[in-house]
C-alpha cells in the first residue's frame, strides 16, 4: 500500500494525460487549462515618472519607496511627515531613486567588489547586535521589508557609495601639513576619556527571540545559574571560557564577553559597577534591563590624548570627505545630465 508521500510524489512526477478523442470507449476529458491571474500591474499599468540613458523609475516604485521611508521612520519612533507635506517628500524619494539608477550605472567591478564587502561586513553587525537571524528578520519586518529586499537595497547604496568616492572625495587632495594643522587646532576632538576593558557574563531575562519577559519561574532558574557561575569565576574558573559557554549577549560571548567601553555608553547599573572595581575584580551579580550579569573588570585606561599617528588617516578622509560634501551637489547635477535625465511627471518637476 502507498503511503500519502509516495503517492503525492507520483502525482507530481507524472503528469495528467487527456484521453484519446478518437478512442471511443473514453469518457474521460481534459480540465480546461487555468486562467491566468490578473495582476494589478496589469489593471494599472505603473507611471513612468522619470528616464535617463538605460533606466526609467515609475510610480509603484515611488509609492513603495514612500511607504518604506514612513515605516521605516515609525519603527525608530520618528514622526512621519504628514500628507500634506507628502509630495515634497515624494519630490526627494524620486530624486533619490533617479540618483541611485544614474549612479549604478557608473560602478565599476572594483567598485561592486567593495561596496558589497562594505555592506556584508555592515550586515553582519546588525545581525550580531539583533541577536539572531529571527530577531533581525523581525527589525526589518518592523521597517516594512524582507531581509532579501533590505540586503538588495543596502547594498545597491554601498556600491552607489563607493562611485562617489572613487569620483568625487579620492580625487581630492589634502597635505600632510594640512592633516596636522588641524590635529593641532582641534585638541579636544582627539581627547580619549576613561575607559574600561571589562568581560561580562550576561543571562537574560528576556526571551531574545521574542524580546518578550521571561516568567517568574525561568528568570529564577536564570538567578541561580548566575549565582552557581559567580561561585565559578571567584573559585579561579577561566571567565573568557565561562562567557563563551554560558553567557547569553551575542555581541561579546566569542570574545569570552569583552568590550571597552567610556561612560554614557553601558547600561547605568553595569557602568556603575564597572568604573567602581579594580583590575582583576569580578562584582556581584549586577541586574539591568537586559537580564543579570557578573562583571571582570580586566584594565583601566585613563583619559588621555590619541596619539597622531594613530588618526591621521581619519583625520585626511574627513578632510576628504568635508570637501566632498560641498562637492557632491554640482556633481550630482553634472552626471545627472550627461545620463540624460528628464522628468516625466509635472507636479515632480
């Protein structure tokens, strides 16, 4: 006797034969083929809103644009634009997707090669920092994507980035000389305030899937697995290996939970803690939002200024990149034309 799964798999392996019409004996005919779905695109055919030499942008491409711009803007707690400022933000998002076509159009190989390494390497922080696959899935969602579609656009923009600085900020030039004068005249900028090289172990007492809290019985168990791993680590354990075994924050557990941090940037009752012990000390079970951690501070640093050398390539690639901000608008202008850029729509013009 076949099984449910066989006899679907013979189903799909062997198509459905019509009857012969000229066998008389058959009274058997063939389903009329299925109509094709009426697609909207069909019904109402999109508007081309704009053309250059190689692309047109039409208007289901504007109002997505539109709505993932308003998500997007809700999901981080911003105010979306109201209606009736709708079309001046419309007039921005064409320009924009209009900028992107023209510009892509200009990427070289290298200039694909590094803008996805860019967007990867960015992609996988923000995965990192969202926990998991799921929990990032859920960010993009809230913003009114998929993480196929966010991953396309993200990257589309770093190689769009990455034209732009081939074009217009590595063309310009700045001097050793001018590199220092303003690590001189701008000491404050390179100020170094304390900071802390600390481990931590962290068990959450939130689901990290569902961002939901956890029941009073679970957070329980939590507080006596952290108690049991303080004994550890006070006992002589290797912490960096507790923290890769047992801790439960994405971002630091494969480092054995280190971070360097200043202050203002951890959560109070961890800061707290942190820039109160001495090298080598663990504290006592610290409880934040996140759940309960057991902190090792491992160095102290105190302020001090960065040395030169250590900035002044940063220091000549926002010179670089200032100069090219002032730029980028007549350059714009100048590629748009030589792309032949025409809006279509009046009330876009």
């Amino acid at each position: 006797m076949k099984t449910a799964t066989a006899l679907l798999a013979t189903a799909l392996a062997f198509p459905a034969f019509a009857a012969d019409p000229k066998d008389k004996k058959s009274t058997v005919t063939a389903p009329p083929p299925p109509k094709p779905a009426v697609k909207a695109d069909d019904l109402f055919p999109p508007t081309v809103l704009a053309k250059g030499k190689g692309f047109q942008v039409n208007s289901k491409q504007l109002d997505e644009a539109y709505l993932n711009f308003r998500t997007a803007s809700a999901s981080r707690g911003q105010q979306p634009p109201p209606e009736d400022k709708r079309l001046e933000m419309e007039k921005k998002l064409l320009d924009r997707l209009v900028t992107v076509e023209v510009l892509k159009r200009k990427a070289t190989d290298a200039d694909k090669t590094k803008g996805k390494a860019a967007a990867d390497k960015l992609l996988g922080e923000f995965r990192k920092q969202a926990g998991s696959d799921e929990g990032f899935g859920r960010q993009i969602a809230a913003m009114g994507m998929t993480p196929e579609s966010f991953t396309a656009q993200f990257t589309e923009r770093a190689v769009v980035e990455e034209v732009v600085n081939r074009e217009v900020r590595d063309t310009i030039p700045v001097t050793p000389q001018q590199v220092q004068k303003f690590y001189d005249e701008n000491p404050k900028r390179f100020e170094q305030p304390e900071t802390v090289r600390a481990a931590h172990i962290l068990l959450a007492t939130r689901d990290l899937a569902t961002n939901q809290e956890l029941t009073l019985d679970k957070q329980k168990a939590q507080r006596d697995l952290i108690e049991a791993l303080l004994k550890r680590a006070r006992a002589g354990e290797d912490f960096g290996k507790l923290a890769k075994d047992f801790s439960q924050d994405p971002g630091s557990k494969e480092r054995g939970g280190e971070y360097v941090f200043p202050r203002g940037q951890m959560a109070m009752e961890f800061e707290t803690a942190a820039f109160g012990m001495r090298p080598n000390q663990i504290s006592d079970v610290v409880t934040t939002k996140f759940g309960f951690h057991i902190i090792k501070v491992l160095e102290r640093n105190p302020p001090k200024k960065v040395e030169f050398d250590k900035v002044k390539d940063r220091i000549r690639e926002n010179l670089q990149q200032e100069e090219a901000d002032k730029q980028l608008p007549a350059y714009l202008e100048k590629v748009k034309k030589e792309a032949g850029v025409e809006i279509l729509a009046e009330k876009y013009k």
